[in-house]
C-alpha cells in the first residue's frame, strides 16, 4: 500500500491527524491539570483566611489550640494539625494521609515559608499546606492542613480518557472516511492506469468516464483525446503504407510482366516493343514520382525546426510558372497577383504552390489556368482555378486524401503518371503551418484556396 497513492495519501493523513490528536490530548490534559491546581489553590486560599482567623482568635481568647484546630476541621475535613518547634507533632485532627510529605514541607519551609504541594501517591491525590504563625514576631508554630483530593482528580482522568477515547473512536471513523473518499478520488486513476496498460500492449481500452469538473477529469479527457488520436494516426499509418506498398507492387508487376514477355518470347513486332518499352517508362516514372512524394511527405513530418523568412509571394509565383512553361505547352496561366510579402517557410509555401500549379496542368482540360494572390482583408489568399474533366462521386470531395487519383486518358501510353500524395501532402504543409487548404467545386471548375 505504502507505493500507492492512496497509501501514501491514507498514511500522511493518519499520521497528521494522530499527531493532531496527540497534541490536543497533551494540551486539555494540561489544561485539566492547571484547573484542577488553581481550584484547589483556591479552596486553600479561602482555607487559610478562615483558619488564621480561628487561631488569631484563639490566642486573643487564649483559648486551648484543640478548639480552633477542631474549628478549621469542620470546614476543612481532612488532617489538621499545628506542628511546634523541633517539627513535633503534639496536637492532630482528622486522618493523616502522607506524613513524610509533613516532614519534607516543614524543612523546606524552614518556619518562614507558606507552602502547598500536590502529589500522586499511589492511588491517592494528596494536597499538603504549611502556613507558619506568629503573634508578635514570635514564632507559634506550623499550622498543616493535609487534604484527599482522590475523587476530583480521578474525575480529571476520567475526562482525559473520555476524551482520549472519543478522539480514537473519531480517528477510526475519520480513517473509514478518508478512505472511502481516497477510493473514490484515485478509483479514476486507477482505472486510467488500468486502460493506458492496456492501451500500451495493444489490447482494447475503453474511454475513461470522469464526471468531477477537477483535474482529474482535465486528465482523463486529455488521455481519452490522445488515444482517440494515436488509433486514428495508427490507423492512417496502416492505411497510408498499405496504400503505398500497393502503389508500389502495381507498376513493378507491369514491369516485371513486359520484361518477361520482352525476354521469353521471339519474334516481336516493333510496335509492341515500343508500347511495351514506354509502358515499361511510365511505370518507372509513376514508381519514381511515387518515392518522391514519399520521401517529401517523410521530410515533412520528420524536420520541425524550419526557418521561417520573408517572401516575396508574387516573386516566388512567377518564378514557378517560369519553371513550368516547357509543361505547359498549349496551357496559358493567367494572373492577376498582388505584390504581398509573408514571414513563412519558403519551401513550404513553394512545395505547395508547386503542386497545386502540376496538379491544374495535368487535370485541367482547358487552356486556362487561373492564378490569383489577394488580400480579404482578414486573411492574405492564394487562389488556382482551371476547368475539371469528370470526376468520380467517391472521390469527389476526398481530393486531399492520400492515394486519391483518378485518370480520364483512354491511351495507357498516355495515362498520366500519378502518386495521389500530391494534394494531399499540401493539405498536411498547411496543417503544419496553421493555414487553411479548402477547393471548391462551381459548375465545371475546380478551385483550390489557400489562406496564410
């Protein structure tokens, strides 16, 4: 238990409440015993008035010390008696109690001193007083009074273990209740503990459930978020490699199938050498073009620490469509571009740009391709627009997924070589960098924003 949470916690709180407990037992016994002294003070003060009044009034009356001794008696009910010089006990009333505690106050007070003592003997609870007389500067004697104080001392002790006892009936109770709200507290942890186990050696975890709007809580919607976002990024993951290797496996079985034919068997035609030979080229471009986005999109999720700078956007646009004239061929870009300067990671941007701008020239099945870069006031957009052929309903509007192609070209030798991880790899730049990738379909165009 003690490398729990919940032992550590149970034990702190015991162990401060006995401590508390303990402290407060030593403070009311304390307490109790000080009260109990300063009232039998008292009782002995009132005693002592009324005692020196008989024996002043005894030798004023001269009369015999047995009388004012049985006088204080009555009042007082315990041993009285008036010791004389050489500490010799002549006269007594009443049951002496403790007689060496007679002897041990009449030396230390040396027939000068008033003294009370209150002491524990045995079973009994023994109050010894010693007042010297004098009449005229003579010395009279010792007057003792020795009292039994058993009853209200052992009420005193009574109260201390009453006490004691509530305060350990309290610490179990207050030990069966902190429990019980421990358990409740760390339950949410353990369960967390339980599931992230689980989740660790890739068994079925089930979302944690807490309901207390504390920090607790805060953590078990943060560790149910994370989950749901590790099994959907390793879902991705699955997905994304599974797609890949496919992508892969395609064209090198077309290679693999025309280098056989190629090798096997004789007297070929040269048309089918040649259609076989371009084929054989176009898979290679499409495994080619394939890697590369791979090793793009790898680059881009692996290096977090890019340097932004400033761009001149407009400057960066026209230098890519520069590149791209010898693809164009029958293509016009049109453009109408505002001179915009953005603190941004210029490959970034620049791999974008660059998608978008191969993406328009392949698919678009018009001359024009539309380049636009403006500021809305709110935000510093960058738009490309060219005219669509058909595309399928399923992928209509899952454009920026990965592995999402599709070819309208009835000639295989003219089929457009593709990885589908074009876009998608814009929309996860964007992602990267917080800006918005969207495309919207309107009537036979397909338009593609970008906003910084």
């Amino acid at each position: 238990m003690k490398k729990t949470l919940k032992g550590r916690l149970l034990k702190r709180i015991v162990l401060t409440t006995i401590l508390i407990n303990l402290f407060l037992t030593i403070l009311i016994s304390f307490y109790l015993s000080n009260k109990l002294k300063k009232d039998i003070i008292k009782d002995y003060e009132k005693i002592k008035i009324t005692s020196l009044n008989f024996m002043n009034e005894a030798v004023i009356k001269e009369e015999s010390v047995w009388k004012a001794l049985s006088k204080i008696y009555n009042i007082n009910k315990g041993f009285v008696t008036i010791v004389q010089e050489n500490n010799i006990i002549n006269q007594t009333i009443g049951e002496l109690l403790n007689e060496k505690e007679i002897h041990n106050i009449l030396v230390e007070s040396n027939n000068i001193k008033s003294i009370i003592t209150m002491k524990k003997v045995n079973k009994d609870y023994i109050v010894t007083f010693n007042y010297p007389i004098y009449k005229d500067n003579n010395y009279l004697g010792n007057l003792i009074i020795q009292n039994s104080y058993k009853d209200k001392y052992n009420d005193v002790i009574q109260l201390i273990q009453i006490i004691s006892l509530g305060q350990v009936v309290l610490l179990i109770m207050l030990i069966i209740i902190i429990n019980v709200i421990i358990n409740k507290t760390v339950k949410p942890i353990l369960d967390l503990s339980t599931s992230m186990n689980k989740f660790i050696n890739k068994e079925e975890a089930e979302d944690i459930e807490v309901n207390t709007n504390d920090e607790i809580s805060l953590l078990a919607n943060s560790y149910n978020i994370m989950k749901a976002e590790i099994i959907k990024s390793e879902k991705n993951q699955r997905e994304f490699f599974n797609n890949a290797t496919h992508e892969l496996k395609t064209p090198i079985t077309s290679i693999s199938a025309y280098a056989q034919i190629l090798r096997d068997i004789n007297n070929i035609d040269d048309d089918f050498i040649k259609r076989s030979s371009n084929r054989i080229v176009l898979e290679c471009n499409k495994m080619i073009s394939l890697v590369e986005k791979l090793l793009e999109l790898s680059r881009g999720k692996l290096y977090y620490n890019k340097i932004k700078e400033k761009v001149n956007v407009k400057m960066l646009i026209l230098n890519l469509i520069k590149e791209f004239e010898i693809r164009l061929k029958d293509k016009v870009i049109v453009t109408n571009i505002d001179n915009i300067e953005l603190e941004l990671v210029r490959e970034d941007v620049k791999t974008i740009f660059s998608n978008l701008i191969d993406n328009s020239i392949k698919y678009g099945v018009d001359k024009e391709i539309y380049i636009s870069l403006y500021d809305d006031n709110k935000n510093k957009v960058f738009e490309i627009k060219n005219k669509m052929g058909n595309i399928p309903k399923e992928i209509k509007y899952r454009l920026l997924d990965p592995f999402i192609k599709y070819n309208n070209i009835k000639e295989k030798e003219k089929e457009i070589t593709t990885s589908g991880l074009g876009l998608y790899i814009c929309n996860e730049i964007s992602k990267e960098n917080g800006w918005n990738l969207n495309y919207y379909i309107e009537d036979d165009y397909i338009r593609f924003r970008l906003e910084f």
